[in-house]
C-alpha cells in the first residue's frame, strides 16, 4: 500500500478526550481547533512522517519492523516499532497504539490509549480516529464536491 501524499486532516473522534490522557492542558486547547497536515514519504520499508500545524512541525523516521524514536507533538521522545498487517501500518509505543490505513480515497489513522488505573478510578480504553484526504488538486476538488452538504 502506498501511503505517499500530502494527507489533511478533516474529521476526528474523541479527540479532546484523546489529549486529555496523553497531553498537557496547552496541548488540548491548542490541538482541538487545528486540523493538521500530514506528509508521508514512502520508500521501500522506510518512512518520513511529518506533522503540520500553525504550532509546530514534527519530523519523524522510521523503518517497518525496526525500533525507531519518534517524537509526539508536545515534543516527547517516545521509542516505537512500526509494522506492516493486511496493508495497515501499526505503530506500538508503551504509551499507545497507532493504525494507519488507506480505505478508498481517505487514511485513517485510529490511536488506541490502552485501559488504566488512574488513582482509585480505572479509565477504559480510549480511542481517537482521524480521517484525511489526500491533497492533490485534482483529487480534492473530487472529494470536496463528493462530500460536499
């Protein structure tokens, strides 16, 4: 599967809720009004990831089925093995889980936030799902007719 592209994000499930768990308060309000902009470099099993918002860019690097560090949006460093299931990227972290996947003209990226107790009170797995289309003018303007209200 290629995952190559300029991908912008235009819907996400539990996001607040997402950010409340893994990230600082600035973080939440920041991220919850900004719809980022992923570029994906694919080359071979070798991957450049990079996040875009108005606050920050985020590079990342990593290999299918090698351990690589990868940084988060608050900055955290946060080592990960990445590997290739049925088309689906999985990244594993000990803080969370990432499926990446291509379902017709639209990725989508799900990252699950494992159960936990929290002081007395156990927290259920919380999940966030971001849907993006892929940024090419042609396409784009298919889809945005395609989706259009």
């Amino acid at each position: 599967m290629d995952f190559s592209g300029t991908w912008k994000v235009y819907s996400e499930e539990n996001l607040e809720e997402f950010l409340k768990v893994i990230a600082p308060e600035i973080i939440v309000k920041m991220r919850k009004d900004v719809k980022p902009v992923m570029v994906i470099e694919q080359n071979g099993m070798d991957f450049t990831c990079t996040m875009k918002t108005p606050f920050c860019t985020r590079v990342n690097h990593f290999s299918i089925g090698k351990e690589s560090e990868i940084c988060s949006l608050d900055g955290r460093k946060l080592k990960c093995t990445v590997r290739e299931e049925n088309g689906k990227l999985i990244c594993e972290t000990n803080k969370f889980t990432s499926v990446r996947e291509i379902q017709g003209d639209e990725m989508i990226e799900t990252f699950l936030f494992p159960s936990r107790k929290l002081f007395q009170f156990k927290m259920s797995e919380i999940a966030l799902s971001s849907r993006f289309y892929r940024v090419d003018l042609n396409k784009a303007l298919f889809w945005i007719r395609k989706h259009a209200d």
